[in-house]
C-alpha cells in the first residue's frame, strides 16, 4: 500500500483542518510521508488562496511541523502553483502545476480587459459562462482550458501535473457536456503531447471521488491510458481538504504508480 500524500489542503485556504490535525491524521494512518501544497497567491482571486503574507506563516508552520514530527513522519512543503500565479517558489521541496481558471476577455465597457472564470465550480456557472462568453458552446470552454493546461509544465516548472481533467468536476452528475465529442478529446490529447516531453508525472488525484462528484479520479480512465501510451507516469495524489480523505481510494490505483 503507497503510504505517501503530496496533495493537501488546510484551513489557511479552502481546507477544514489545521496542518498539525492534518499531521496527526497522517501519522494515525500509518503514513511515511506527505506534502502540504496550499493554494499559491493569485492577484485576481485571492479568495482560497494564501495572501503574500500568509505564504510566509505557512511556509514557518510547515517547517515546524517538520521537525516536530520528524521521529514519526517525513513532511514536505510544497505549493499547488496555479498557471496564473506569481507565487514564488524558492524553499519549496516541490509544487503542483494546477490550472483553475480560463481566461476571456471581457465585455465591451468592463474595467478590465481580461476576467478569470472558475473551472471547478458549480455546473451553473460552467453554463452561464460558456452562455456569455463562448456563444453557448460549452466545449469551446473546455478547449480553451486544456490549451491552457498544455502549458502548465513549462510555464511553471512544476513537479507534478494537477487534476489534469478538472474541467468535467461536475459533468459525471450534471451531464453538462459530451465527454466523447471529437473536439473534446482533441483538446485533451493535445495538451498531453505536449506535456508529455517534460517528463512531469501526472496526479492520479481522488479529490472529487472523495467528494461523492465522480466515480473514477482525474484523469480519467481513458486520458489515463493515453497518457500510459505516450510514455507518461502517475503519482498518487487525494487533494485532501479533511483529515479522513488522505490517500483516499489509493489501493484501487495503485497498479498504476512505481516509485511512490
């Protein structure tokens, strides 16, 4: 059974627990390692993610936690490094490359030139957005989120891929678009050739099983086995934001990972 975890959250963002409870949960399960990787700074959201400062206070936090719990688990401090953060990253033993938003440009007469919309909430806005700005064609959205994606590896020069496929979070229950539309796995495809030559692994990440939204992680089965094809590898991942979803589910994937 893999027995480390390098993607989690606490309630410095948009998780539930502390980092000790999280730290203690971990050592409860028997767990040799793990990585926090909060939510880096971004200047156009700053709702779930840590300030400037409390980058600082987290990256304190973590090192203590470090070497308190030294005799009984090894602990990381990495980041999960959104595509459009200016997060920095020195000190960081690793981060996650992670894209949350796509980029539009807004209506005529904003006061501003470019907004961010969420990918990874609700299917309602998913909706309302490919409405407004993509002409009603949700997978023109899509498209343009795995464009974005495609370029995560080199343009944050991260060590692990996140949630490659976040984009269909909601579409398992909310059927809001053909996940075998042409267009759809062109775009997928796409943007793993291109990640592929970075040699990055890609999470297998539970987070959103956990959450009750999907049957299957992200990627999903299939981009899973593209990825296998193309000479991609996995790691292990549950985005825990609560102490009883670490490592959630990992013994079904397991197969999947070496050198864990």
């Amino acid at each position: 059974m893999i027995l480390k975890d390098y993607h989690m959250h606490t309630n410095r963002c948009d998780g539930t627990a502390s980092a000790e409870e999280m730290v203690k949960a971990a050592v409860r399960q028997g767990l040799v390692e793990i990585g926090f990787s909060e939510h880096s700074h971004t200047d156009f959201d700053d709702t779930y993610c840590l300030t400037e400062e409390g980058m600082k206070e987290y990256c304190s936090e973590i090192l203590a936690l470090r070497e308190k719990y030294a005799d009984q688990i090894s602990i990381k401090l990495g980041l999960e490094m959104d595509l459009g953060s200016d997060a920095d990253t020195e000190g960081l033993d690793y981060w996650i490359g992670s894209v949350h938003y796509v980029k539009v440009e807004a209506e005529p007469g904003a006061e501003k030139g470019i907004i961010y919309i969420p990918v990874d909430e609700s299917g309602e806005i998913q909706r309302e957005a490919a409405e407004k700005y993509f002409d009603g064609d949700i997978i023109e959205k899509k498209k343009k989120y795995f464009e974005a994606v495609g370029t995560v590896a080199e343009k944050t020069g991260c060590s692990i891929i996140g949630h490659f496929d976040l984009v269909s979070k909601f579409n398992e229950k909310e059927n809001l678009f053909d996940e075998e539309d042409p267009r759809y796995v062109t775009a997928w495809k796409k943007a793993v050739d291109r990640l592929i030559p970075a040699g990055v692994p890609f999470e297998i990440n539970t987070g959103a099983m956990s959450r009750g939204l999907r049957s299957q992680p992200y990627p999903s089965d299939s981009m899973r086995e593209y990825i296998r094809e193309q000479g991609g590898s996995f790691i292990l991942s549950s985005d825990s934001h609560r102490t009883d979803t670490l490592c959630f589910k990992f013994d079904d994937y397991e197969s999947e990972v070496s050198g864990q």
